[in-house]
C-alpha cells in the first residue's frame, strides 16, 4: 500500500511539472468581463499589465503560441484585445480575448486604433532609417556615414506638444545614465524653426543635441502622426524599436546596449 501511494504521488509530481514546464502561465490577472465594464476599467488594466514594447510571448485564443505580427492584425480588428497572463517566469504572456459586439463602443475603437499603432511599430523593426541630413543647433553634421557603427536615439517633437515638453526631465535623466557610452548618440529633430527652438532652449534644459527645422523629414520621411516618437537605430543603422513613451524608449534602449 505504502509502495502504491509512493509511485502514485511520484507519477502526479512527473505530471504536474510536465504540465508547469509545458504552459509557464496561468489564469488571467483579471477577469476579462471586469475589464471591459466600461472605459475606466480598460484603461486602468491597460496602464497597470500591457506593456507590448517589453518582451512577451503571443498566444491565439486557445493558448497557441503565434507570431506576434498576426497577434497584433488581430488586435487592430478591434475585435480581441491582450489578455495578460499570471506567469512563474519573467516573460509575459498574452492571449488574444474576444471582445463581444456589446462591448462600449469607445473600448472597441480604442483597441483597434491600439493595435494599429502597435503593428505599425512592430512592422518598423528590422527597417533602414531614411537618409538624413542633419545639422544641430550647436553646427554639427549627422548623416548616415557619421554616425555608422554608433546606436542612434532619436526624439521627435515640436514645441506645442506638451507631453513631449514634460518627458525631457526624464530623457535628461536617461542620457545621464549612458554618458560613459561613447558609442551613442541622443538627437532630438523638432519641427520648429531655429529661432523659436533657440528661445524655448534658453528657458527649458534639454540635452539631446536638436535639430530644428525638420517639419518635412518627420511628416514626409518618417510619416508621423503621433507625438513625441523615439526610435532606437542600431549601428548598423535599422531600427531596432519605435515606441511613444519614455518607460518604453528607457526598456529598448538598455535592452539595445545589452546586446
């Protein structure tokens, strides 16, 4: 009897930690129907547990692992949105949710023009940076050949836009903590002209070298409708991350130098 119970536990702990080491996450970090109670909700989850710019691993609606380029299309229907997992590792897992047609309507538009703007950062990886001809308010030339086989972190802003005004503190901070790399490079291109960037300068620290006058590379070159943007280029000049935000630049920048 006691050999029995013995083999009947050793082959339940073979088969729980099969199961443990197969699927590393479990149960949602909160029910789906309470995140879609209304917008509040959905927000307050998407600021607490998505952060798609981190890591993570893409999973279909029955836990299939898929390419993240599909799991984001998906998202952009407006019709599932990113289900955080509870995990045992440090990876994050997210399952693709249904979204029901009853669902607030400003949470189905929400998610979808998210996960358009995440598939179109995600698309950018792995792609050149336009040629660029850059001249900073100090004189100094940037051009592809000038900066070869450094990494390149690029702000873009103008001076209207208030969020890109109230991160500099904190871009500040960051160029602080890589200031022994000699190997990199913090240029901000602002849409503005010279006169009005060297006035806002006097006033407002900033410490990226900026490039004023760049109204036609950010809205012709780089298409961009959102602001501020960064992108991090690698030394081979590709683009290795396109995000919105500091926290996100901060994470793809300390994973780009780690490489």
């Amino acid at each position: 009897m006691i050999v029995r119970n013995v083999l009947g536990f050793l082959v339940l702990t073979v088969v729980f930690y099969s199961c443990f080491q197969k699927r590393p996450y479990g149960n949602p970090v909160q029910a789906p129907a309470t995140i879609l109670k209304d917008m509040e909700s959905f927000w307050n989850y998407k600021a607490r547990n998505v952060r798609l710019y981190e890591d993570y691993q893409a999973l279909d609606p029955e836990s299939n692992v898929i390419p993240k380029k599909d799991f984001l299309k998906k998202i952009a229907t407006g019709e599932y949105f990113p289900l955080r997992l509870s995990s045992i590792d440090s990876m994050a897992y997210y399952r693709l949710q249904p979204i029901k047609k009853t669902t607030n309507q400003d949470i189905r538009t929400t998610v979808k023009y998210w996960g358009l703007e995440e598939l179109e950062h995600f698309q950018k990886e792995g792609t050149a940076m336009p040629d660029y001809q850059w001249v900073d308010m100090e004189g100094k030339r940037y051009t592809k050949e000038t900066t070869k086989g450094k990494i390149l972190v690029v702000k873009c802003w103008f001076l209207a836009c208030l969020p890109c005004i109230q991160e500099m503190p904190a871009l500040n901070e960051l160029k602080r903590q890589y200031e022994s790399r000699d190997d990199l490079l913090f240029v901000s291109l602002c849409m503005d002209p010279s006169d009005k960037v060297a006035a806002f300068l006097m006033k407002k620290q900033f410490d990226y070298a900026t490039v004023p006058d760049q109204e036609s590379f950010l809205t012709d070159q780089l298409q961009l409708n959102a602001y501020p943007t960064h992108f991090v280029i690698n030394k081979k000049g590709l683009i290795t991350k396109k995000v919105n935000d500091y926290h996100a630049l901060a994470y793809a920048l300390k994973k780009e130098t780690s490489r």
